[in-house]
C-alpha cells in the first residue's frame, strides 16, 4: 500500500511539473504624442507621409543597431514613424 501511495505522488509531482508554466501578460506597447513623434523624427506639423517616411529612412540608415546605433533609439524612431502614419 505504501508503495502505490509514492508511486502516485510522484505521479502527481511529475504530472504538475510537465504542465505548461503561465506566462505573465505583456506589457502595452509604449505610446508618443504627435510632437514627441515628430521631435524625434525632426520634421514640421505641415510634414506629408512621404516626408515621414523619408525623416525615418534617413535617421534609420544612421542610427541603426548594425551600423554602431541603439536598440532602443531605432525603436523609438520605428514608434515615433508608426505614430505619425497612423494619425
């Protein structure tokens, strides 16, 4: 008796560490305002979605993360770009 009472806890203890582990809820993604977006990017409130677009590339092609640039800077350049073409 013994023994099937232990064969079932480690039944039970290997049952519950092959369950999938819950993952914790991701975070929102940041948010910009319009003049924070276009600060970043360097162009006017009067800047058209080809201007935008060629302010990103610019700054892009600098500050790439393969190019010696930041991570973190070429994610806020692709959110400031995103938050202007979206409004």
């Amino acid at each position: 008796m013994a023994k099937l009472l232990i064969a079932a806890a480690l039944l039970y203890i290997l049952w519950r560490w092959l369950q999938p582990k819950k993952k914790a809820p991701a975070a929102p993604p940041p948010r910009l305002g319009e003049s924070e977006a276009r600060a970043i990017l360097g162009v006017d409130a009067a800047a058209g979605p080809a201007e935008i677009r060629a302010a990103h590339r610019r700054l892009v092609s600098a500050l790439h993360p393969d190019k010696g640039g930041s991570a973190e800077l070429t994610r806020r350049i692709n959110l400031a770009r995103d938050t202007l073409l979206r409004g």
